[in-house]
C-alpha cells in the first residue's frame, strides 16, 4: 500500500481527536510530523513524529505530502497559503477561512500549483446526517417545502478561548464555529440558495462573540430552509426537521464519535468502530402509493470520521474524487457572510 506522509499545524483537542488517531489507524498515512510549539504531548501516542516547533519549520524541513492545518481560524489563511507555496496538499479544518476572499485566493493558488484543498467537513459522516442524506435519496417525503436543521449546546460559561469567543476577533463565534456545519448539510442535501435572512447575536452578552443563529435559506420551488443554534439549550430538540408534500421527517442528533474519541477511543480502518443504538432516532411519516399513512421509527446506521481520510487517500492514489474541496466551501462560506450582513442590516441578502 502506498504510503502518504502528513504533517499536523497543531496537538490541540482537533489534533488529539479528529486528526492524529485517523492518520495512525488508517495504513496509507503516516503522521511524520507534528507542530507542538513548546510541549511535546505527541511523543506517547506518536512516537515516531518528528516535533516542530513551528509551522515555517515544519514545512521547511519535514518530509511530508500533505498538511492538516488545524490551527485556529484567524491562522488558516497564512498557513495554508505558505503550505501551499511549500509545494504540499492541504486539508483545513473548518471554517475554511475568516472571508470569502481569502478562501477564494487560496483555491486559486492550489489550481495554479496542481495541488489539492480539501476542508474538513467531518460532520458528513455523521450517523444522523448520513440517515437524512438516505430518507431524502429514498423520496418518501416528496417535495421537500421546509426544513430545519439545529445544532445545540447548553455551554452558558464562557469557555477563554479568545480564537472563539472575543467580538473582536473575525471569524470568532457560532456562525464561523457550527454554522459552516450547517451550511454545509443544507447546500448538500439542496444545493445553493437565492436569498439569506439572519438573526445572531451573543446571548452571554456584547463582551462575547455571537453565540446564537437564526439564518433562513431561500430557495427557487419555494423550499425554505432554517439553520438554528443555540448555547442556552438544556434539552434537545430534533436536530433535523423536514417536511414535504408527502410526509415529514424528524431525525435526532445521535452521532457519538466526537464524545467516543475525546474519551479516549480508537478509530476503527476497514470496520465500523461504534456502539449500535439501543433505541430508535428517527420518525418517518409518509403516504405510500396508495396514499395510507405509513408512520415508522427509524434507525441511523453507523457514521465513520475515517471514510473522510479514505477519501482523500482514494483521491491521491487513484483519483477519486477529492471530498469537500475548496471551491465548494467557498460557496458556503458566501452563505456565512450574507447571512452576517442580513443579521447587521435586519434586511434579506440576495445571493449572487
């Protein structure tokens, strides 16, 4: 098996959890180097990456193909930029960048450099999001006309992450944080809207970045579209909510790999590496063909972070498809900054 050799911007909580067990787990990448600008947590799990103590350093002197940049936002632009300039593949975590400028001159650069962009996007392997992704395929709910999608926390304290929390910092809060997960399913399950109306603010106060959104997608055949989250909410709520001419859908937020592999847990290559669900999270009710109500419970089935890493290491051995790139996002990230701008101005954007 062809082997890929990556280097890691950052050993924070996205390193030690979303990035480094995949990369050890998955036999086509190896972790060759990894930034830890003072500590070297890495060495008991990762042993055999090399520590930098920078990310200039890194992309100087380690033999690596590819580099996660998994630093805060504010530091993707730069840093994916001298990775790219360095010659190397890029996968960025989300959000892509701080504007759509910056993201559209680094798309730009890949293309220029034949080199591939891929952003994390790890919330489409999702259990609750693949099961959606699947009523909606089967087209038992007929014309969808509304949809909502939530992504809820009840964290009222502040957490002093500055990247995250400070009003003055761009790309700091929720909008930039869960809302390009959100964005994304929503342009993923129904493509690119026509208008943005927003509502966000900060509910722990102007001293904090916003923390709550309400942005509403507009659509030709008169879908609409509702993204919503909230840091205040103690009990859930269905996270997907979605309503045709033929029946509705509700799907819970049930996916744990986030909590298993902060835990401690270890990805699975080639199986699924989850618990199955005990109980149902879903509810589908539908009329069939000869227009009786069906009403069932309904299942998720397994999500894996690691198809994610397969994808991208399909895409550079054999071709395939490169999962998430950097000119999609950028489409998503036009969403984010209308629906800034409606919540500023109280008025719907039209998007071009």
């Amino acid at each position: 098996m062809q082997l890929v050799k990556v280097g890691l911007c950052a050993f924070g909580m996205s390193g030690k959890v979303f990035h480094a067990p995949f990369l050890k787990e998955h036999p086509g990448f190896f972790m060759s180097a990894v930034v830890e600008r003072s500590k070297e947590d890495s060495k008991e799990k990762y042993p055999d990456a090399e520590i930098y103590r920078s990310v200039e350093e890194m992309l100087k002197n380690a033999d690596i193909e590819v580099v996660v940049v998994n630093t805060p936002v504010q530091t993707h632009f730069e840093y994916v930029k001298m990775a790219l300039e360095a010659g190397k593949n890029v996968i960025v975590e989300k959000p892509f960048t701080v504007t759509v400028s910056e993201a559209e001159e680094l798309v730009n650069l890949a293309e220029n450099k034949n080199l591939f962009l891929s952003v994390y996007q790890n919330r489409r392997f999702d259990r609750d999001y693949l099961q959606v992704q699947k009523v909606l395929a089967e087209g038992k709910l007929g014309n969808v006309r509304e949809t909502e999608i939530r992504f809820d926390r009840f964290r009222t304290d502040p957490s002093g992450k500055d990247h995250k929390e400070n009003p003055e910092q761009n790309g700091s809060g929720s909008v930039h944080d869960l809302g390009s997960h959100l964005v994304d399913q929503a342009t993923q399950f129904f493509g690119f809207p026509e208008n943005v109306f927003a509502d966000i603010f900060s509910m722990k106060g102007e001293a904090y970045a916003n923390d709550y959104f309400e942005i509403l997608l507009y659509y030709k055949n008169d879908l609409r579209v509702r993204l919503k989250s909230s840091v205040f909410t103690k009990e859930d709520h269905y996270a997907y909510k979605i309503h045709g001419d033929k029946g509705s859908f509700l799907q819970e937020r049930t996916d744990n790999q986030e909590n298993e592999l902060v835990a401690g847990a270890i990805p699975a290559y080639g199986k699924e590496w989850m618990e199955p669900l005990k109980e149902p999270d879903g509810i589908l009710n539908y009329l069939n063909e000869n227009s009786e109500t069906k009403r069932v419970l309904t299942s998720s089935e397994f999500g894996n972070y690691m198809n994610y890493y397969q994808q991208i290491y399909e895409h550079i051995v054999f071709g395939y498809a490169l999962p998430s790139l950097g000119n999609e996002i950028v489409q998503n990230m036009k969403i984010i900054e209308a629906a800034l701008e409606s919540s500023k101005k109280g008025k719907i954007i039209e998007l071009a």
